[in-house]
C-alpha cells in the first residue's frame, strides 16, 4: 500500500473513485439525478464526481450514504496493527516528530 503514489496518481486514484461511484450507481440503476436528490448534493457534483473524481469530502459521504457505502468511507483511516517493532514502539506517541 505504501507504493501506490507510485503505481497512480492522486488524479488517477480520484477518478477511479468516481467511475466506481458511477458503477455503483449503474448497478442500483439510480440516476444521476436520483442519486443527487438521495444524497442532497446537486446533480452537477455527482457528474463531476464521476467524471474526474473532485468533490468535497462531507459531499462524498454523503453519496456513499446514499449508496450504502458509508463503512468504506468510514473505514478510510482506520488505524492498522503495528507491522514492526518500531511501528509498536511508537503506538502509544501522542504527537510526532518536527
């Protein structure tokens, strides 16, 4: 996982999240706008979502809501068990290094 800034870009990466919203979307056979009016975004984010992957954060979970996504947006930043001795001896940090 640490090397998928290599393997994509940020870009990249937000457009594949688009297309699958749009897949998700096809597959409930919603359309844009009724998608748009479960989720309260306007049609036009959720275009431009699907087309380039830009929209706001609290506008992304609230698609995800209307998709019955929300745990894989929830789960985004889950904090992961410790891989390494240094990743546990630095568990209990409350702050990080300048």
């Amino acid at each position: 996982m640490a090397l998928l800034h290599l393997l994509a870009t940020p870009a990249e990466i937000a457009r594949n999240v688009g297309a699958n919203v749009k897949q998700l979307r096809l597959a409930r056979n919603l359309s844009r706008k009724s998608l748009a009016d479960r989720a309260g975004v306007s049609e036009s984010s959720i275009k431009r979502l699907e087309a380039s992957g830009s929209i706001s954060l609290e506008a992304l979970i609230l698609v995800a809501l209307a998709l019955n996504e929300v745990g894989q947006v929830a789960g985004l930043f889950n904090a992961m068990p410790p891989r390494s001795l240094e990743e546990l001896k630095n568990a209990g940090r409350k702050r990080g290094m300048r």
